[in-house]
C-alpha cells in the first residue's frame, strides 16, 4: 500500500440527532466503503466544503429530495474536527489506486459505474490489519469536484468535535 499525507481540519456531515456526531458506531455496526459491518469503527470524513455538500444532495437524491426542501433547523449539521498528520493509505494518486489494485478511474470503474463497496471493503480491512490510521480516498459522491477527497479515520482513537454549524448557516 502506498500512503499520502494528510491531516488538519476535516468536516462531517451529522444528523442533528446523533448524540455523538464522531462515533464510529454506526459505521462499525452497519459498515461502509472501506469497512465491513461488524468488524471495526470507522469515521467518514469530507476534506472540503463542496464534498459535505456533495454527500448531502447523494443521500437526499436517493430518497427524492433536494436540499431546499428540508426545514433549516433539521437539516444535518456539518462538524469540524481536526485529524492528527500523518501517513494515510492512498486511495487518492493513480499509483496509490494501482497498489490497492483499483482503477485509475476510481470512484468509477471502466464503464462508468460506482466501484461496489464489497471491492473496496477488503482493502480496508488490509489496512486495518496492518494498523494503518485510515484511507485517503478520492470523493464518492457523484456531484463532488474531481479533486475532492475523504478520509476513512480508522477509530483508534477518538477525535474532537471543535465547531458545528446547523444547516441553514453551512449549507448555502
């Protein structure tokens, strides 16, 4: 695995209900792109602005809702945290995608579509295994620039909410 470095301040999308918007336990429960369920925690992270927004029109688009229907005050709130320097697994350069054995094309494969999260899920239980502190990933989301990235943050240990905005404050 090759590894990028990252860290600073990186943002989560957070319904306003969670009682704790940086558990790892949903995703450790439910699974995601880069983690089984059940297996280990991970929290999913934006490293910009426009990629939180991006991942907010995907999960509203596949429920058939647009940003300017929700209600303001209970839309989801965007956190910020700060995520330690340091050597990530590199899903975001084209040589990083290859040693994962993904395609440069990566968050799409050759025809266009979504790479599953079944293809992607054993690599991060490799890097999980291996001890690695999370994956540097190009952006999923669909509407996210081209340059947009996340961060798998594998939950070794726990990060801190520094500010949360509501929606009708970050949003728009």
């Amino acid at each position: 695995m090759r590894h990028v470095r990252r860290g600073g301040r990186y943002l989560r999308v957070a319904d306003p209900s969670w009682a704790d918007s940086l558990s790892p336990d949903y995703a450790k429960r439910q699974g995601g792109r880069w983690n089984p369920p059940g297996l280990f925690g991970v929290v999913y992270l934006n490293a910009s602005l426009s990629v939180a927004r991006a991942q907010v029109r995907q999960k509203l688009e596949t429920r058939g809702i647009h940003p300017e229907d929700l209600i303001s005050s209970q839309g989801p709130a965007l956190v910020h945290t700060h995520v330690p320097e340091n050597r990530y697994v590199d899903a975001v350069t084209i040589a990083g995608l290859r040693s994962l054995g993904l395609p440069n094309t990566y968050p799409l494969d050759e025809h266009g579509e979504p790479i599953p999260h079944d293809l992607c899920q054993p690599i991060g239980q490799r890097a999980w295994d291996s001890g690695e502190p999370g994956i540097a990933c190009r952006s999923a989301a669909r509407t996210a620039p081209s340059a947009g990235e996340e961060l798998a943050f594998f939950a070794r240990r726990r990060l801190q909410v520094s500010k949360t905005e509501l929606y009708a404050n970050w949003y728009w």
